[in-house]
C-alpha cells in the first residue's frame, strides 16, 4: 500500500492514455492536457483503456517516480469526464487509497474481482 503525506494533491487524468508513455510522455500530458506543473510535488494518475493498469507520476523534489500497477483480473473504478473541459479529477490521497485498493468511489464498495 502506497502512504504520501496528507495535504497532498493528486490528480487523476480524466482520459484514458497509451500507459506505453513513461516519464517524458507523462510529463508532456500533466503539462499540455492537464495543465499542471509536473514538478510541483503533485501526484498524477492515469489508466489505460482498458482499465486495467495504472502509472503515477509523482515529483519527490530530486526527481520523478513512475509507478506502475497491472490487475490480474478485472478493472479500476475511473470517474467518468464529466464534460468536454474536463481533464483532470482531483482527489483526496484516502480516494486515491481506496481507489487503488480495488474500492469503487461512486458506490462506495469493493469491486466484484476484490478479495482480501
């Protein structure tokens, strides 16, 4: 389980990405698409297509992470873009926990696949 400081922000990408992309690629998308600066000291999440997998990026102040996690089975609960304007989600660091802990945000539950 991954642990950041509260006061954290994160952002999740709204749009599905080509998760082929690592720390240049992930760069260019925080600045271009979701208008942050990547150097801030924020943590950024994005998912492919098929849900399945997830890369961070996060800037710890001497360098950039990437981070990576593919499910065996089954998918990530992703909010939806809301609107044509919407690139970025921002959530709480216990979203992002629960939502890397295999917990649907919308309902509140475990997804089906999810067993401890």
């Amino acid at each position: 389980m991954l642990s950041f400081a509260n006061g954290l922000k994160i952002f999740l990408s709204a749009e599905k990405v080509d998760l082929r992309k690592s720390f240049d690629g992930l760069h260019a998308l925080v600045l271009n698409q979701l208008k942050e600066d990547p150097l801030s000291g924020a943590i950024f999440l994005f998912t492919n297509k098929r849900k399945n997998r997830i890369k961070i990026l996060y800037f710890d102040g001497t360098g950039l992470w990437v981070m990576a996690k593919r499910l065996e089975q089954g998918t990530f609960y992703w909010p939806k873009q809301m609107d044509a304007n919407t690139e970025k989600v921002k959530l709480t660091p216990e979203a992002m926990t629960l939502l890397l802990d295999g917990v649907d945000l919308k309902s509140g539950t475990l997804r089906p696949w999810y067993e401890r």
